[in-house]
C-alpha cells in the first residue's frame, strides 16, 4: 500500500504492507517517539483502527498520561493529548 504522509514539515512517501500498523511505520521508519520514556503502544487505539482506519475511530478514546514523561515543555495530559492529536492528523493524511 502506497502512502504519503508530512511529518513536520517533511513529505514522507512509502510503500508498506497493507496490514502494517500507523504505530509501527512511525516508531520504525521515521523514528518518531517521544512522549513517554520508551517506546509505546496505543493499544486501544491500535484495535480501533483495525475496525475503522479514520481518526474518527479514535473518537472516544484518549490515551491514559500515567506513564507520560513531564518536563518544562509539557505535563503528562498534555503529551496524551498531543498523542490523540497527532494520530489523528496523521491518519487525515493517509485517508487523503
């Protein structure tokens, strides 16, 4: 499946298996992490998309900020929102 997404700014062009989680192309292609101390796993989210691969499957879903780093740049709900936001922007991406 060809995709293409703009990550900061940056046009990313890509052919990846149709069954290869947004999560997993992100963390192991772009090498995008960091709102947690390690690398991370939006499960909830993951079984969503599976079912309905739109932001709107995130809808109700909010990613829990227990584990979240904090810093002087943002707080632990702050980086889960950030989280929910950014996948859903880049799902608006993919499903141009």
């Amino acid at each position: 499946m060809k995709i293409s997404l703009t990550i900061n700014g940056k046009k990313q062009n890509a052919e990846v298996p149709s069954n290869t989680l947004l999560v997993s192309y992100l963390r192991e292609n772009l090498n995008l992490t960091g709102a947690g101390p390690c690398v991370f796993r939006w499960q909830e989210a993951e079984a969503a998309l599976t079912k309905n691969f739109s932001g709107d499957a995130l809808e109700n879903l909010s990613y829990p900020p227990d584990d979240l780093g904090e810093d002087i740049h943002a707080n632990p709900a702050y980086r889960a929102h950030l989280i929910s936001v950014m996948t859903r922007r880049a799902l608006r991406e993919i499903n141009k």
